[in-house]
C-alpha cells in the first residue's frame, strides 16, 4: 500500500491557525511516517470551570495529532479519512505548564487506520491520558 504523501512539522503546523486545534494551540514538533508528537502550553481558556486541564482539551490534542499523522499513511487513491471511534482513560490533569502527546500507528489499513496517543505531563512526566482513536479511510464514490 502506498502512502499518498509525508507532511513536515511545519508544513502540518500550517494547517492548523483557523481551526479548532489551533485555537485550542497544538503544536507539532515532530513527524515520522507512523509517529507525530505534539504539545500544548496550558493556559486558562482551555481549562474546565474548576480550574484543571479540560478533557476536550487532551482529547483535541491526542485527535489531533493521531489525525495529521494519518495523512501521510492514506494509501493511494484515498481521498481523506475521518475520526469513527475514539477512547481516553485521564489518569492525571495539570492546572499549567505544557502537556505533550505522541501518537503512535497501531494499524494502517486500507478501510481504518488505528492510533494509540499518549499525553503526558512535560514538567513531570506522569501520565494524563491514554488515548485510541479508529480512522475511516475515506474513497471516492
């Protein structure tokens, strides 16, 4: 199966001012075919009412970054892909500093892809969230 394109950090950094993830403020750092990781610097527009990280805020950066890396792993002919089933177990919050994400590939089917991210804490590096996400392969009809 052939991969339709690689994406730079910076070339997916480009996609995101206008959207949701970067209102939110995900960042890439880094992309490999198969591996992306990310981060978010906490401030109090992405916190819940009492004060902790919200979870629609570490579930924007784990879709996120398992999303943008599923671009370059489309196989050819695919037309996009969309966000069917996803799960997060918060083990951890933070009220500021930054957390940071790496999504990993489990599966790169030609009908799903599936996704496993990890958010961690940066200034402590405990857990925040485990996160899975199953990716529909989307074709011309």
């Amino acid at each position: 199966m052939a991969a339709t394109g690689f994406h730079t950090a910076d070339e997916l950094n480009d996609l995101l001012p206008g959207t949701l993830p970067g209102l939110v403020g995900v960042v890439v750092d880094t992309h490999e075919t198969g591996r992306l990781t990310s981060h978010l610097d906490v401030r109090p527009e992405v916190l819940a009412p009492n004060g902790y990280l919200h979870a629609a805020t570490v579930v924007a950066l784990a879709d996120t970054s398992c999303g943008l890396a599923t671009r370059a792993l489309l196989p050819e002919g695919a037309t996009g892909f969309t966000t069917i089933e996803l799960k997060s177990n918060f083990l951890g919050t933070a009220r500021e500093g930054r957390i940071d994400c790496v999504a990993s590939n489990v599966h790169a089917g030609r009908t799903t892809q599936v996704w496993d991210a990890v958010v961690t804490n940066a200034a402590t590096g405990s857990t925040t969230a485990l996160f899975r996400c199953t990716q529909q392969v989307l074709w011309p009809r």
